[in-house]
C-alpha cells in the first residue's frame, strides 16, 4: 500500500497513475492499494506514523480515506469498494 498526500487543487487520476505505476516499477513493488489522506501526521523526530495505517488495514468499512486497489484485469485503479474487500479476503483476487 502506498499512503499518499494530492497536492492542493489536484485529483486522482487513476487511468493516469496505472500507466505510471505500471511504466515505472515492476510488478513485485507496484503498490496493489493507494490511500488518499488530506494530511500525513509525523512523529516528534519527524517519521512518518504508520502504525495506524497498517492497523487499519485496506477495510473500506474502518477506513475513511480515499482508497483505490489495482485492478490489473481494468488496467486502472478502482475505488475500494466493501465487495472488492471481501473478494479479496475470500482470495477471489490474486494479490
């Protein structure tokens, strides 16, 4: 999962992201799910907090972030959806 910040004005362009992502980096270190926060918190020494993140998980229903999940048979990424999740838990879908 990749934990990213738009700057101001932007959107999330997901036809535009896959294309990177896929351009870019081989397929072991394309992030499967990307999650959109409105700001990154910060430890005191200046580290990025991701405790939270990683207890959170990819659940859309714990989540009240933006979160897109790679759908390689769309080429693009796609919303998260509660469907999306729970195929995933069921390994519907190859991760």
């Amino acid at each position: 999962m990749a934990c990213i910040q738009l700057k101001e004005n932007c959107e999330f362009n997901a036809e535009s992201t896959y294309r990177h992502v896929n351009t870019h980096l081989p397929n072991y270190a394309r992030p499967r799910f990307i999650r959109i926060k409105s700001a990154i918190e910060l430890t005191a020494t200046f580290k990025y907090r991701k405790v939270q993140l990683v207890e959170e998980g990819f659940n859309p229903a714990v989540i009240k972030d933006r979160l897109y999940f790679l759908d390689d048979k769309e080429n693009l990424y796609v919303q998260m959806t509660q469907d999306i999740y729970n195929s995933v838990k069921k390994h519907d879908f190859k991760l």
